[in-house]
C-alpha cells in the first residue's frame, strides 16, 4: 500500500489523525502527515477509512505492485 498526502490541498481537518491515529499525524503547522514507519500504513484497516473522511481528498492511497 502506498499513501500520499498532496500538501497543497490539505486544509488540516485532522480527520486522518483521528480515524487513524496510529498511521496520520499532523506537522506543525497542523497539516496531514504520516507517523514515522507509517509510509505503507503498517497495515492498518482505518487508512482507506482515513482517506474517505479528509474533507478535501488530500490523501490518495493505492496498491504497491511487486
């Protein structure tokens, strides 16, 4: 799983970090971020969750192909 995070769209809900606080942060300017670790989501079942409840779709996950 790959997650990104488009900066220049993200308003800084902190609806990830709640639904997925395990995987989502937010930096210090309260903008999205992933925990260290976190960039394949550790395999948490919330990052789609996540992702569907940011206002603005800043976050994107897809599958890694091997």
């Amino acid at each position: 799983m790959h997650i990104d995070i488009d900066k220049d769209v993200c308003i800084g809900a902190g609806q990830c970090a709640l639904t997925a606080p395990d995987v989502f942060t937010q930096d210090d300017d309260g903008y999205s971020a992933l925990l260290p670790g976190q960039e394949g989501g550790g395999g948490s079942p919330l990052v789609r969750e996540a992702a569907r409840a940011c206002p603005v779709s800043a976050i994107t996950v897809s599958e890694t192909v091997s």
